[in-house]
C-alpha cells in the first residue's frame, strides 16, 4: 500500500489532512515524498491537491519534473492542474515550459488558467502570441483577466483587444480589466480615448469603498491621473470605514494627484497613534523619495522611536550620499544590536547593488 493510501486518505479532515501531507512531504527521503505529493495530486481535496504541488514545487528537479509533466501531458483534470502548479517553480527547464504552453490549449480552464499563471513565471519567447490568442479565443473571465494583468505590465498597447474582454465582464472581472488599462496609461503611456478613461475611472471609483479592492482602485486613479477621483478620494482618506492603510493609500494618492489636502493627511498619517498606519505613511514616503518629508523620515530612522526601523529602510529609498551617512552612522553607533544589523544590511544590498 502507497504512504499516500495508508497515511492520508483515511484522514477525514480536509485541513489535518493537508497538515500531515506537508509533514510527510517535508520528512520523507526524496524518492518516497515525491511518490507521496504525486498520489496526492488527485486527492478529492483542492487545499491538498495544491498542497502537494507547492511542495513538490520546492523540491523542484529534473527527475521531479519529468514525473511531473507526465501527469501534466496524461493525468486527470485534477492531477493536470496540480502539475501546472508545481511546475510554477525556479527550477523547472524548457521541458516544464513546454508543457505549460501545450497545457494553455487544455479543454479544462482551470488548467489553462494555471498554466498561463505558470507561464507567467518564465516569460518565453513565444508569450505574446500566447496571450494573443487567448484573449481572443478565451471565454474564461479569470483567464482573461490574467491576460490583461500580463498586456498591461508588458506594456503591449492592445487597447481594443482588451476593450472588447472587458465589456463582457462584470464587477470584479471587469473592475480588474479597467485596473489593466489604466496601468497601461500611467506606467507605459498608452493614451486612452476620452470615453474610455471616463469609463475605467468610474469603474475605479466604484470600488474605492470595498476594502478588497480599494487599494487596486487607489493606484489605478493615480495610474489614470483622474482629476474627477480627488472628491471620492478625499472622503476614503478622511473618512473611518475602512482600514487606516487604506486611507494612507487614499492621501498618498490625493499627493500624487497634486491635491494639497493630500499632503497635509500624509503628515498626519507621519506623526499618527496608528502604528500601522504611521509605518506605512513613513515606509512610502521613501518608496516614493518624497522630498517634503525627507527631513522627518532622518528623524525618526535617528530615534529610538518604534518605527526607527522602518524609517531607516525608508530613507534608504532615498539613496543619496546623506542618506547612506545616516545609515553609516546607525550600524556603527546604534545601542540596539537589531538596528545595527539593519543598518549593515542595507549597506550590503548597497555595495552589492553598486
């Protein structure tokens, strides 16, 4: 009897069930955890099926792979989209690659869709074509959305492939799409028509309030420079409904738009009892080398205050020759062993950078 058949399957709950698989997976010798995580592939439970294709996902090798794209080219649809997950892995060659792009024709979305999510990892050379055809072909919001996300960071300027996926999409499908399009403006300068612009920015306003897309919604207003999201945007950054970062995000946005208010609620944020809040609002303020809070994030990385850390990688962001003193100074003076030994990695990833 397999390990799988004897220690898995008679575990009735889905949860320890994964729990023992990954225990298992991560004591066994090589050879049996991968005959393990491979039976598990068609366990009925889609937690431990996913499971079991991370792990072997980690455990990545060429006998792994060639085992694993077996069951990509023959398996069950469950078996199939379990290998598309594993082979989303660093150590996966031409040959995982090459299955992926064979499984982007597979009659189950599901695996489709994790095959262009696997694909999306090793970027061949053939991608484009790839996404071409299913933006055309596909009927598959979710893939089709994952299309727009590759188009929009590639900065291919397919404006009406991807107008046309998203007037057959809805809320959050078509929400994604409006994002896609707008970060094709703000990131690669794809102008979008009028109407159009008009069109996303409404669609981004209308998820401001939900707290699962908000902070999508915030960057693609800022991504689209829409002056008709300063009011809306202005209400979630002084509003209480949702979460403080989220309101961060809200006044970060308004200060990227140009709106004074947005600087003066980015300082409030910078000098807030929210702790979480406050540490977002100084880590950006580097992120973004803000130079009207420069001087206050020096401050804070100099202190003994709770986000003295935080500040001192933010105003690594900074990057200036001022910047790395301070640093300097910091990993040879600090009494605080912790902040010394930030401060000396950063100087590492520095001098490892240069």
């Amino acid at each position: 009897m397999s390990i799988y058949r004897e220690a898995i399957e008679p575990i009735g709950n889905s949860e320890a069930r994964r729990r023992e698989l990954v225990r298992l997976g991560r004591s066994l010798d090589s050879a049996q955890s991968t005959t393990l995580l491979l039976d598990a592939f068609s366990d009925p439970y889609p937690p431990v099926r996913h499971a079991a294709a991370s792990l072997l996902g980690e455990f990545m090798a060429p006998s792994i792979e060639e085992r694993v794209v077996e069951r990509l080219e023959s398996g069950e649809e469950e078996e199939r989209t379990a290998a598309c997950i594993a082979l989303n892995s660093d150590g996966v060659s031409r040959l995982g690659v090459q299955a992926l792009e064979a499984a982007t024709h597979d009659a189950s979305a599901d695996v489709r869709y994790h095959a262009l999510v696997s694909l999306h990892r090793f970027d061949p050379a053939n991608v484009q074509e790839i996404v071409s055809r299913l933006v055309s072909d596909e009927s598959d919001p979710a893939i089709l959305v994952v299309c727009a996300q590759m188009i929009s960071e590639k900065g291919w300027p397919w404006l009406e492939q991807l107008v046309k996926v998203r007037e057959g999409l809805k809320g959050v499908d078509r929400f994604q799409l409006s994002f896609s399009l707008a970060r094709l403006r703000g990131q690669h300068h794809v102008k979008l028509p009028p109407e159009l612009s008009e069109s996303v920015s409404q669609d981004l306003v209308g998820h401001l309030k939900d707290e699962a897309t908000s902070r999508a919604a915030i960057q693609g207003l800022v991504y689209l420079g829409a002056s008709k999201a300063v009011e809306p945007l202005r209400k979630i950054a002084k509003g209480w409904l949702l979460h403080p970062i989220i309101r961060v995000d809200a006044a970060i946005a308004l200060f990227q738009l140009g709106d004074e208010e947005g600087s003066r609620l980015w300082q409030k944020h910078l000098q807030g009892r929210r702790k979480d809040a406050r540490g977002w609002a100084i880590a950006r303020a580097g992120e973004l080398k803000v130079t009207e809070f420069r001087e206050f994030v020096e401050r804070e990385a100099v202190s003994d205050t709770y986000h003295s850390e935080t500040a001192l990688i933010s105003l690594s962001h900074y990057d200036d020759e001022a910047a790395w003193r301070v640093i300097e100074t910091r990993a040879r003076e600090s009494a605080d062993t912790e902040t010394r030994e930030l401060a000396h990695q950063l100087l590492r990833g520095r001098t490892h950078a240069l």
